[in-house]
C-alpha cells in the first residue's frame, strides 16, 4: 500500500483560499461541520489528497462537511480515494471521524456504496480484528453496525467475525463492538452471537476476570 504523507493540504489556511474575504480570514475555528456545510461554499477536494486530508484536524474537517452536503459526485470522488486506506484513517486520531460521517451519511450515497464500504473493511480478518481493539476504529465499527441496512450484509459482517469473537471478547474494545453487533443483528444472527459467547465462558471458567468480564456483557447483550 502506498505511504501516505499526512502533510496538510491546508484548505483552512489564510491567504487565497475558500475561506477568505475582503475583510481577512473567516474564523474557521469556530464553526461546526454542519455550520460549514449551510455556507455551501464547498468546493471539491483536491484529487489525489483526500487521505492525507482526512489525517488533518482542520482538513478532515472540510471532508465532513463535503460529506454532510451530499454532493453525489464529490462524495464518490472521496469513497474513490480512500477505499484503499480505510483501516488506516480507521485507527487515525482524525481519519476515524471521516469514516464515521460517511456512514451516518443521510444523503449523497447510497446504500450498494455503504455496503461496498463495510465488504472492503471486513474482507481481511486480521485487518478487521486490530480495528475492532483499536481505540479509534472500535468506534467506527459500532457506527457501522448500528447503520447497515442490508440483511444480507449483516449475516456477512457475522460470519467474517465469528473467528475472531473469542479474542475480540479479551479486549474492551473489541467487546463493545461485539455488544454491539447483538444490539442491531436480528435475533436469528444475536443468537449465534450469544451462543459463541456461551462458549468462550465456559472455555475460561477458571479465569476470574475473564469470566467476570462475559457475564457482564452477557448481562447487557440480554437486555
């Protein structure tokens, strides 16, 4: 995979950019993305750059607000440019919000985008398994879950994590996003879920804070 160099293309910067005026630089610190976005004075993001955008506080900022706007063409140039590096901006301090918006993403694409997205995130298990502990990628993958809507797609995520519940479950990241899974999947894909978890607690009964740590969260997943 290409190296990525998170250097800034700086759309937020003073001098001759979107954001000034004649009366200096517009305060950009000071807005929210949606605040951003209602100025509609968006412009497509330089192609080639969206990743080491997306690793930019300020820059990934502005993707968001592309996102949030729904232009069709410019969210498509964004999918285009990160497929390739969406665990990475997963697991970035910045890059993760980015993934996030796209998959709370009312308007601007569709759901055949959203599940192309989710089949490139959980296509390598071991990929999948280092977002699901990660600090930010936990987050991402709840998010996720909690916005597919395909069926189909659902029974996929299951089965591509099925492997991997047992050491997703030692780790508390990777435990919410297992709790998670049985607070969206339908009971048919919950049940394979809770019966796995039934499983590994028996497997470690003699591990005081393992078990102590599953029959906690088989207490919620029941809820």
């Amino acid at each position: 995979m290409e190296e990525i160099n998170p250097i800034s293309t700086r759309f937020f910067t003073s001098g001759s950019n979107i954001w000034n005026n004649d009366y200096g630089s517009l305060p950009y610190e000071g807005y929210s993305v949606m605040e951003m976005a209602s100025m509609r004075v968006l412009t497509p993001p330089l192609r080639g750059c969206v990743v080491s955008m997306a690793m930019d506080c300020l820059d990934c900022q502005y993707l968001q607000a592309v996102i949030e706007e729904g232009d069709p063409t410019y969210v498509a140039m964004i999918l285009s440019e990160i497929k390739g590096y969406l665990h990475q901006l997963m697991k970035h301090q910045f890059g993760n919000y980015l993934i996030q918006k796209i998959f709370e993403a009312k308007k601007g694409i569709t759901n055949i985008q959203i599940d192309s997205i989710v089949y490139l995130i959980i296509y390598d298990t071991h990929k999948l398994r280092d977002v699901c502990k990660n600090n930010h990628g936990t987050r991402v993958m709840q998010i996720m879950l909690e916005n597919m809507k395909c069926p189909v797609t659902k029974y996929v995520v299951l089965y591509m994590m099925k492997p991997i519940i047992d050491e997703l479950m030692k780790n508390i990241n990777g435990g919410y996003v297992i709790v998670q899974c049985v607070k969206v999947f339908p009971p048919t894909l919950k049940k394979v879920i809770l019966d796995e978890l039934a499983n590994i607690v028996l497997k470690l009964q003699h591990t005081r804070l393992d078990v102590q740590f599953f029959k906690l969260v088989l207490k919620i997943v029941r809820y």
